[in-house]
C-alpha cells in the first residue's frame, strides 16, 4: 500500500517521526522504497544536483516531468511528490492548476509540493484532488528575492513565517517544508500547526526531517551547513573508477571471468 497523506497526518498525532529524501531516478527510488523511506521528493534541485545548472531556478516542467516518471516507475510504497518548479504556478492560479495536474496524469506523483505562500491555488488544487506540500521560510526560488540563501525568520521576522505556516494549513496543504530557520522557530511552527512539519535545516523540533539524497550520500563536493552526509560515495566512486583505469590499462581486465568463450 502507497503511503498517504491521512498516514502522515496519523503519525504527527501518535508523535511518530519520519524522512524524506529526494530522489531523481529510478534505480535510486527503487532502494529507498525498499529501505523504507516513505516519502520521495522529486526536488527542482535536480537541477544542480543532476542537470548541473547553478541553482534551482532554470529547470523546465519538462525535465522534471522525465525525472518524476523515473522516480513513479521505481516505487512500490513511497508517496512521491513533485516539486513544481519556477514560473510553473507563480504567473497564474490557472497555469499553476495545470502544470500541478500534468504532475499527477503524466509523472505519475501522488502530491506537489509548491514554494511560498501561495493561498489561492493550494485551495484550487485541493478542490480538485491534488495534494499540496507547503515550503516556508528559505524559498530557493526566491534566492534573488531574499538576497541570497540566508537563514529566515530571526527576531521579528519569526512573526511572518508562522503566519504563513497557518496560512498554508488553514488553506489546505497536508504537510509543509521548514528550511533554514532557528531551532525555536521550528518547534514552534510545529506546536501550532495540526498537519506535519518537515524540517531542512530547522531543528529537530519538526516532525519529519529531509536530505537532499547527493548530501545523504556525499556525492555533493561542497555540502550546506545543513546536511549530513551518511556515507562518503564520492571518494568510493573516485576510487572505483581509478580501479578500472588502471586495470584497464594493465590488461588485468577483462580477464577469462568477464570474457565470453
């Protein structure tokens, strides 16, 4: 059984806690479905994690439509959601309806996930059928706005983040995105909030917390402050494949094993 919002939900109220990762591809969706992650974010960080643009901003709804089928065909349990990327919702209620539901008909999500407090259309989409993940406090597709990737909601401007938590609750989102943001606040958007709070960077007062999966895995060569990396597959891929170069250049490989009689 896919997980869904209403197992979410039940979780926030037993206090049990849970992870998202990003995923961009099948093989990669297919071990964290059997690992049990139950939450996948197809992330428009794809787009300097895969694609090699310098931030978020320039991935298309084509390309992450390619990754978010990928990802769909390699999951069994997980809830995959589809992170709708800049200037896919922002000129108009109309073209955000639209790209969200080419998410769930042609990528095959089961929910988006949209950026900032965008009110009117989490009401339409919810009316619709769609669900919607919420994502306050750094907004990547505002790096330009917020004057770079800082740190949100200290001092006084804590007041504007939780009411937009509240907003984004009261307009029908099922969960929302805290990141990069104090400890404190982060604890207590949770306290007020009724839906699931999934922090980056927000403390370990959220409900649920989430990586960028290249972070998790260490593939990332210069990693944020607020990512742990799990395992260190950089050096191991590094090491691999110097492994094959040098055997490859020694003859040592293929040998008889790896060769067809």
């Amino acid at each position: 059984m896919t997980i869904t919002i209403h197992d979410l939900r039940a979780w926030k109220a037993e206090g049990r806690r849970w992870a998202m990762l990003t995923a961009y591809d099948h093989p990669t969706a297919q071990i964290l479905d059997r690992a049990g992650v139950p939450v996948l974010l197809v992330g428009d960080s794809v787009a300097n994690n895969v694609l090699g643009y310098p931030d978020t901003l320039p991935v298309t709804m084509e390309e992450m439509l390619h990754h978010t089928r990928a990802v769909a065909r390699g999951v069994e349990r997980s809830m995959v959601v589809g992170d709708m990327p800049f200037m896919s919702f922002q000129a108009s209620v109309d073209d955000g309806v639209r790209n969200a539901g080419r998410f769930v008909k042609e990528g095959g999500a089961h929910a988006v996930k949209i950026e900032g407090p965008q009110l009117d259309l989490i009401h339409r989409l919810v009316d619709v059928g769609i669900p919607v993940m919420a994502h306050v406090g750094l907004t990547p597709q505002s790096v330009h706005g917020l004057g770079g990737f800082r740190v949100q909601g200290r001092g006084e401007a804590a007041h504007k983040v939780i009411d937009q938590a509240l907003a984004l609750e009261k307009a029908g989102a099922f969960a929302i995105v805290l990141e990069a943001m104090p400890a404190d606040l982060g604890a207590e958007i949770t306290g007020s909030v009724q839906i699931p709070t999934i922090g980056i960077g927000a403390g370990p007062g959220c409900d649920a917390q989430v990586l960028v999966v290249n972070d998790l895995l260490g593939i990332t060569e210069k990693p944020p402050k607020l990512a742990k990396s799990y395992v260190d597959l950089r050096s191991v891929i590094t090491e691999a494949a110097r492994d094959f170069l040098r055997d490859v250049e020694s003859g040592a490989f293929p040998d008889e094993e790896h060769s067809y009689s």
